[in-house]
C-alpha cells in the first residue's frame, strides 16, 4: 500500500509565535524583532487561544508611514484601512480579521492554494474550534523536497511499480537522482505507462519524473 499523503500537520511548526489581542505596539514590534518573524496570529482566551486574527509588517506600517504629517480629508478617504491603523496601539484594533487559516489535516497542495490566493507567506494552523495548533509557511510546504532518494524510490516501487505491474515489477526499475524519478524496462500494459508517469509524479518530494518504459509486444 502506498503511504499516505502529507498533511499540514507533518510539516508545520508547532512552536507558534503570537500575541493577544490587547498586546501593545510595541509589545508586537518586539515579539516580531526578537523570533524574526514578519507576522504573527493575534488569540484570544485560554490553552492556546483561539485565533482571532493575524498582524503583519504590513499593519504596522502606517505607524511609520503618516508619522511625520498630517493626514488631510482626501488621504483619508484614499486610504482608509491604513490611516485608521496608523493611530491603532493593539492588536485588536491593528489585526487583518479574520485570519486566513488552515486545518492540520489540510493536504500540502491545499495549503499552497490558500496562500496562493490570499497573497500570505504564512497560515495559522486551527483545529475545529479554532485554537490554534501550529503554523505553517511557504518553507514548510517545500520540506517533502528534504525526503531522500532511496525514500521515494521505495515509495514509487511499491505504490506504482507493483501495484500497476504485478506481472512485469521486476523488468521495472526506479531511480532517484537529486528527487528526479526515471523509470525504466519493459511492461506489458503499453496504456498505463503514462499513468505511471504520472502516479510518479504526484509522489510528494518528486521534482520531477523521466519514463523510459517500453511495453513488450505480446507474442
């Protein structure tokens, strides 16, 4: 049986950086200064919290930003959002909410998608009540690409290899260089070669796959 795919809870950090939501400016500022982080989740209440938010170096920004004049009529008007957090002291008033948040049993894929398409480097990972249980970045997602050679060569041998060809698993050979698969020998199904190819591929940690498979003429 081929092993099962990776979750967010694989790879994520359980070790989460964060505030609350009364933590002051300041208070933010430090937190971020002191993890070299560039965002952390604003929760509220006891065991973990409940996340409630996220304040990034975007929002804090126009702290700096409307510092040194004052913000007329039309500025305002143009810039709502970030006028209003450039006299905000807490998170409460200072957090993007909600937060964009992720589940642990998410598959890696579908963490990615959620970044993707809400422009964030990073994901609060939340359980069902929302209490946050980790947090998940970009690098994280990229850590399947850390599994060694020999790894996903077992993993492909048993998962597609003998799985697909019962008959032919030992005309079959994988190898894995630097996570490039190239499967090679002859098979007797010429239609599921493809299908190999691409079962290959989805194994988690691949970078990608080269078929040199033949099928042999049937006599």
């Amino acid at each position: 049986m081929a092993a099962q795919p990776f979750t967010v809870a694989d790879v994520m950090t359980k070790k989460v950086v964060a505030v609350r939501v009364g933590a002051e400016f300041k208070e933010i500022v430090a937190t971020m200064a002191r993890w070299a982080v560039s965002a952390v989740p604003v929760v509220e209440g006891e065991r973990g919290g409940r996340v409630v938010g996220v304040v990034s170096e975007a929002d804090l920004l126009p702290k700096e930003e409307f510092r040194d004049h004052r913000i007329g009529l039309v500025e305002q008007l143009g810039h709502l959002a970030e006028t209003a957090k450039a006299g905000s002291r807490t998170a409460g008033d200072l957090m993007t909410s909600p937060a964009v948040t992720v589940g642990p049993e998410a598959s890696l894929p579908q963490a990615a998608r959620i970044m993707a398409a809400h422009h964030v480097k990073r994901l609060p990972v939340v359980d069902e009540q929302g209490t946050i249980q980790g947090i998940v970045s970009r690098v994280d997602l990229l850590k399947v690409f850390l599994r060694s050679d020999e790894d996903l060569a077992a993993e492909i041998r048993q998962g597609v290899v003998e799985r697909w060809f019962p008959l032919s698993r030992n005309q079959v050979e994988v190898r894995v260089e630097d996570g490039v698969v190239t499967l090679s020998g002859d098979v007797q199904d010429s239609s599921l070669i493809p299908m190999a190819a691409r079962l290959a591929q989805a194994v988690e940690g691949v970078v990608d796959v080269r078929s040199e498979l033949t099928a042999t003429a049937a006599t």
